[in-house]
C-alpha cells in the first residue's frame, strides 16, 4: 500500500506523542497539551507504520513545553507500560504527597493521601500516584517520538518521516473524497491522507471540518471558570496540596510538590459575564477582575491576589465538556480533548486523550488501505470509555461550589466522612474518580509494542 500521509493539528499531549509514538514502535511496511496526544500518537504511527509521512503542526512559535500538574490514571497506567514508557514517567513524577482541606483560618478539616493505582479497580483519586508537570510529559513524548524516529525503519530506507512544524495554523479543510486538501496560515496547501484534530476543547479542526453549529452544539459548558497560574514557593510549602472553599460558589487549590514553583488553580461559578467581558480587554482586566472575586474570600487569598498580579503565566478558561456524535468526518478525525474533553474535574482528560491516540493507532494499522473502516472502528470503540471517563460528579457542579457559608460547612463535613470513615460510596460526591474499571482496553497485536 502506499505510504500514509498523515496532517496532526496540535501540539499538546494528545498529538505528538501519542500517535507518532505507536506508529513508531511498530515496525510493519505502511506508508499522528498536558491534555501530549499528537506526539503520542506519532510515536505509535511511526512505530507501525515505518514509511509513513507524519506533520504535527503546531500554532505556537515552539513546542508548549508547559502548563500545571496532570495526573495519570486507570488504563493509561497499563497503556504507558505496553509503550515502554512508564519507567520513565516514573522519573518525572511529581513528589505530591497528598491534598487538605482548610476551613478559613487555615485549620485542616480534611486530608487525603497519595492513592496507588490499583490495576484490578482501575481507580485512583485526589492526589495521584502518577502525578507529572504537563511540560515534562510533553517534552518525554516529544524527545522519545524523535529518538524513534533518527533510528526508524522509515528514516534508514528514506521513506517517510516525523515533521513538528511551529508557528503555523489550519486556516480551511477540503473533502476531495480520498484525500484532505489543507490550507495553512500562510498560503501553503497541502494533501493528505487523514488530518486528526488535536488541537484541544476549542479546536478550530472541528470547527471548520463539521461547521460552526456542529462545533458549538459539542460544547457543553459545568458553568465553572478557572484560572491558573504560578507564584515563587513560600515558606511551609512542602508538597502537601490544599484545598480552600469559599462561598459565592469559588474554590481554591494550591499545590506544591514541583520543586520550582506554587502552582494556584481559582475556580468560580459566578460573575461570568464580567469574567467573559475581560477576556476580550487583555490579561490584565482579567487579573482585575479575578482579584476582584477572590480579594474577600478568606484564609490566604488576599497574598495570593498579590502573586498573582507578577505571574507571567496567568490564563483563564472555561471548564467544559466537548460531547461529539461522531468522532470523524471523511478523513478527518478529532483526538482528545477536541473530540471528548472530559473536563479538569474528572481528572481523566490526559488518560482519555492517551487512550484515544492508542485506539486511532490500532485501528489505521489494523485496517491498512481501509482508512475509513480505521475510523469507523475507532469512533465505535471510543464510546464506552468516552462515557465512562466523561461521568460527572452526582448533583452537577454546583454540588462542589456551596452559595453559603452553611453550603460550604455540609461540603467539608461530607469530605471529612470520607476521609475519616474511607465512605467509597460517597466519592461521587466529590468527583467522577476515574471510572468503574469496566471498560477493558483493547489488544492490538499488530502495533507490537515492546513494553
């Protein structure tokens, strides 16, 4: 057959190195954050499919070596062995050794331990045992798609290759039937075989390959807001993370297990038309604007309003669910979160958009000339853990953010039965965990992965 051409929009986790990387370790004659997916699914596209062409194109002038604290769970733990690549995820592990909740005079009311993954339950929650800076994860993806690559199969025959291109976007997608024509930022047009979105929750791929009323019909907003940044590390803090609630419906958590900096997560369900009016005016009305809503809420928020007005690498989103009827379009195919972001409250976004890359791989090298049928299989076997990894917390959201003060006492009263009578029943209380374990993760023979 010959050799595939494959266009992978996005840089993050689900792209390089989730594709590129199966691709990559399987070594049969074919011819692609966190939440890392593009280099993922490069490494296992290479892998199999030695003499196929991979582009991951990237709109950012570099690699987006950066971001907060993920964590990886349920059947990413397995996934991540089968690649050869736990051993090294362990390295990068953050020393997180567990999260507190503190009533406003610092007092802690709840503490949670580290949770061991636990391969029959396929469960863990909180602080995790595999806890990594998403700029580590992506630079391991990226550095290990890249050593496959100077080594690969393809690379020693001249056929083939792994492009990361930066600083460029998708500007239009054309159906031309049995090729994909791509028009970029800059005027080049290029075709191919299959173009996958990884490009996150606000793909511009979904946009324009299923139109603007398909793509917004997809997002389904928790009516949560969030913005993350960092502050230099402060005296005591020592790797423990704490949790703050207050009320009007705002929460605060701060963690503290990486070694360069105090990573700050605010997160409200109110004031959101201020907070979308000051997206649009610039960094610093929303700075404004976020100290704002915080300023009053107790326990150490008024110092970290303060870090906040230096930090360089404020930003603020939307905490959203994207919700797809059909994962592909022609030969134009959505990974991660661009097709199935779970939202940060599941704590399953990375693992899915892991999963995902790892399904998509298995199946184009499973199918060989029938990229459709890859496809097809691929948005069917999706299905089952997209539904279990999207579960949300009983009650909805506002369950976790209390209007009153009274609000805020049940909530922490509920967090201290768990913690202290270990009450599993109640954990949907507090989040969707990481799924029931029922979902299997499929066997692809035909990726012959080493690990």
């Amino acid at each position: 057959m010959p050799p595939l051409r494959v266009l992978v929009v996005g840089a993050g986790i689900a792209g390089p190195v989730s594709l590129p990387i199966v691709l990559v370790f399987v070594p049969l004659p074919y011819s692609s954050p966190l939440t890392p997916t593009p280099q993922f699914l490069s490494h296992l596209l290479r892998g199999a499919l030695p003499t196929s062409t991979i582009r991951i194109l990237e709109r950012s002038s570099s690699l987006r070596a950066t971001g907060h604290q993920i964590d990886l769970k349920a059947t990413s733990i397995p996934l991540l062995k089968k690649c050869g690549l736990l051993d090294t995820i362990k390295t990068l592990c953050v020393p997180e050794t567990g999260l507190e909740m503190v009533d406003g005079n610092g007092k802690i009311v709840v503490r949670f331990g580290v949770n061991g993954f636990d391969e029959r339950k396929k469960r863990l929650a909180l602080t995790s045992e595999y806890e990594v800076m998403r700029g580590d994860l992506v630079r391991c993806f990226e550095e290990r798609s890249l050593e496959l690559e100077s080594g690969g199969e393809g690379s020693a025959s001249g056929e083939g290759g792994l492009e990361y291109v930066y600083g460029k976007s998708v500007e239009g997608i054309k159906d031309l039937g049995e090729e994909v024509e791509v028009r970029f930022s800059d005027g080049e047009i290029g075709r191919y075989d299959l173009v996958v979105g990884a490009d996150g929750q606000g793909s511009r791929v979904r946009r324009l390959a299923w139109g603007d009323s398909e793509s917004e019909k997809a997002w389904k907003s928790t009516g949560v807001q969030a913005a993350y940044y960092s502050i230099p590390k402060r005296e005591g803090d020592d790797g423990m993370s704490t949790g703050y609630l207050a009320n009007r419906r705002r929460m605060v958590i701060t963690r503290t297990g990486y070694k360069h900096h105090t990573q700050v997560l605010l997160f409200t369900m109110a004031e959101h038309e201020k907070i979308d009016q000051a997206s649009k005016e610039g960094v610093q009305k929303q700075k404004e604007v976020w100290a704002e809503l915080f300023q009053d809420a107790g326990w150490e928020c008024e110092k970290l309003m303060e870090g906040m007005q230096t930090a360089e690498d404020f930003y603020v989103h939307e905490i959203v669910q994207i919700r797809m009827d059909k994962l592909y379009q022609g030969r134009v195919v959505l990974l991660g979160d661009a097709g199935y972001c779970p939202s940060p409250f599941t704590g399953m976004g990375t693992t899915l958009a892991l999963v995902g890359s790892y399904v998509l791989a298995g199946e184009l090298v499973r199918n060989g000339n029938d990229i459709r049928a890859a496809l097809n299989a691929y948005d069917e076997k999706m299905k089952e853990p997209i539904k279990e990894y999207q579960e949300m917390p009983t009650g909805g959201m506002k369950v976790l953010f209390p209007s009153s003060q009274l609000g805020v006492w049940l909530l922490r009263t509920a967090g201290w039965a768990i913690s202290t009578f270990r009450i599993d029943q109640l954990a949907s209380w507090v989040g969707s965990g990481d799924g029931k374990g029922e979902w299997k993760l499929p066997e692809y023979p035909e990726l012959k992965l080493k690990g």
